[in-house]
C-alpha cells in the first residue's frame, strides 16, 4: 500500500496509488499523512485499515500531478521545527568501500585502517542482535528539520560555501512520536539524503558539516513492511544522456545493521521521543557516484528508481545561495 499527498489549488490531499501507479484515490476528509497518523493512534488501529476505510473519494491522475509538480513530500508537519531529519551511515557494504577510499586518498600505502572501516566492521559484528537485544551504536548524524526537505521533482539547491553536491540513495524510515512518548513508524520511502562528499574527504570530523543540505523523499509512502531486499538503480543525468549509474542494493539483506538496531540507538535519546513530532531517518546508501569520480554540476538531475517505492525520486542540482560573512552582535 502506497500514499502520496499532493496539492490542488489552495486545498491538499492524501490518495492511495493503484497497483499501476497510473492513478490515485483521494482519502475522504484527509489532508495530510500526519492528521491521518493521529487518528489512527486515537482510534488504536492500524493505518491501512484507515486507509481502507476512507478510500472513496475521487479517482486522480497521479501521473499528471507528479508531472505538474503538485506532488508534495509524503509526510510533512504544520510545525517544520517539529520534524527532525538525521540519518546513519556505514550501514552497507559499498558506503563503507566508498568512505574508506575517500578517507585514504593522498596516504601511503600501508597507513593504519580508517575509523570509518573500523566502524563498518563494528556494524558487521554486533549491528544485527537477537531478538530483546542492543545491538553496536550505528554513525549519526543530523540533518536539519523539516524546513530542509525539498518536494519530489523539486530542487536541491549548491550552497555558495559547499564544494559539491552528491546523491545518496536510501530507504527513509518515517515516524510519529505518540502520547506517551512512544515512537511509532508510519512507513519507508525513497530518499536522497543528498550530501558534500568533497567536504568530508578532507576531514573525517567535516561529516557534521557536509551533511547540513535539503534533502529529498518520496514521492511515495509505503506502509507496511519493507522487503528484505529492495533493489533498484541510482543514475546522474546530464542533459538527455545518462552520465552515471549503478545498481542500488537496499534493504535489511544489504546491510549491517538491522532496521530495529538503528531505531533504538536513534529513539534511546528521551528528546527524540517528544508526542507529536515527526522523524525521517535516512536508513544509508550502498553506492555513490562520487566513489566513482563524478563531480557533478549545476543542471545534473538525479534519478533513484526503486519499483518497490512506485515512481522514481527525481531531483536537480541547482545554484544556491551565495557564502556570505555572518556577524554575531551582542544584544
């Protein structure tokens, strides 16, 4: 089962996606995944039986909004600052060959592995406990909130202070926080946690830094569970030709960690389980084209195309705003 929300005139809606993709049910009387999520929590059930329940209003063109641009995220809050998007790292084996490449230009041969590999490998021994068990901490690291996040066609934006712009393709996780403090997932989606993999290259402790970039899920929301093993391709367009692709290997399968390890290390902080907040956790990519040499440009459009997820996640590279000095004054 798969949601999109969108927008039409000044009014926004929530429809669930047919089995081909092609078109869309509107949910009667709801606007947002999030008012949806509440009233499932409310109601004690689940939301796919709420989904059932209130896919009756009118059939959409889910193709032509996409194409026009009304397609939004598919979950957001009324209140950004209250949407916390952060992710983990080195939890798939080709992230973990490309960050340690990256940390090991411009060493001798024979230099001490990097604490990246190290920390791959911790994920590799203790990132998949039994049942009732805590797994090894995974990376962390934050993103922004909810303000960050660019819609589904929409533009990432080349900040005059980065030194590039790189694609990450990544299953989300996406959650609600209930009344009691209780993280509950609403669903997976296909993201691009988009980063500077220039910016980290040069110091192992810049990766706080090259992580604060817009970001981008969607369009689609699955509800339910997660294949074991979620494949697709991850490509660079570059005018009408295709400068860069490969094969993008998601899912428990591909990884070091498991899903419910990298939950509980980023819920264990009592701050990330506020009632009524939202989270989107980039799960880890398992390629970039940045390992690959890319340097990409202004122009370039990435395009991660998952058919688990429905449509494909595409977004262009553009010219953000230019550095400027910013001067703190006292009060």
């Amino acid at each position: 089962m798969r949601l999109i929300q969108l927008r039409d005139g000044g009014s926004r809606h929530v429809a669930l996606v047919d089995g081909e993709g092609h078109d869309a049910t509107l949910l009667a009387g709801v606007a947002s995944v999030y008012d949806l999520a509440q009233r499932a929590l409310a109601r004690q059930t689940s939301l796919q039986s709420m989904v059932k329940a209130l896919a009756a209003g009118p059939v959409i063109d889910y193709a032509a909004a996409l194409a026009a641009g009304n397609v939004l995220p598919p979950l957001d809050h009324p209140e950004p600052a209250r949407f916390l998007i952060s992710g983990t790292g080195l939890s798939h084996t080709g992230s973990a060959a490309a960050r340690d490449k990256m940390h090991a230009l411009g060493k001798p041969a024979g230099t001490p592995e990097s604490d990246s590999m190290k920390m791959f490998r911790m994920g590799v021994e203790g990132g998949k406990p039994a049942p009732g068990a805590i797994g090894v901490m995974p990376e962390w690291f934050y993103k922004g909130d909810g303000s960050i996040v660019v819609p589904p066609g929409g533009e990432l934006p080349l900040p005059g202070y980065a030194l590039a712009g790189g694609e990450e393709p990544e299953v989300v996780g996406l959650y609600i926080v209930d009344t009691d403090g209780s993280p509950r997932r609403i669903g997976f989606a296909l993201g691009n946690e988009y980063a500077d993999h220039t910016t980290e290259a040069i110091n192992y402790l810049f990766l706080a830094h090259s992580k604060l970039r817009a970001c981008s899920f969607g369009p689609e929301l699955l509800i339910g569970d997660l294949p074991h093993d979620v494949r697709g391709t991850s490509r660079v367009l570059r005018g009408n030709s295709v400068l860069w692709e490969d094969d993008a290997l998601l899912g428990e399968a591909n990884m070091s960690h498991s899903i419910a390890n990298l939950e509980h290390h980023h819920f264990k902080y009592p701050n990330f389980r506020r009632p009524g907040d939202l989270h989107a956790h980039y799960y880890g990519a398992a390629v970039l084209s940045s390992a690959a040499g890319v340097k990409t440009q202004v122009g370039d459009v990435f395009e991660i195309d998952v058919p688990v997820f429905g449509k494909p996640l595409r977004n262009t590279l553009v010219t953000g705003p230019a550095e400027t000095l910013i001067i703190v004054k006292a009060v």
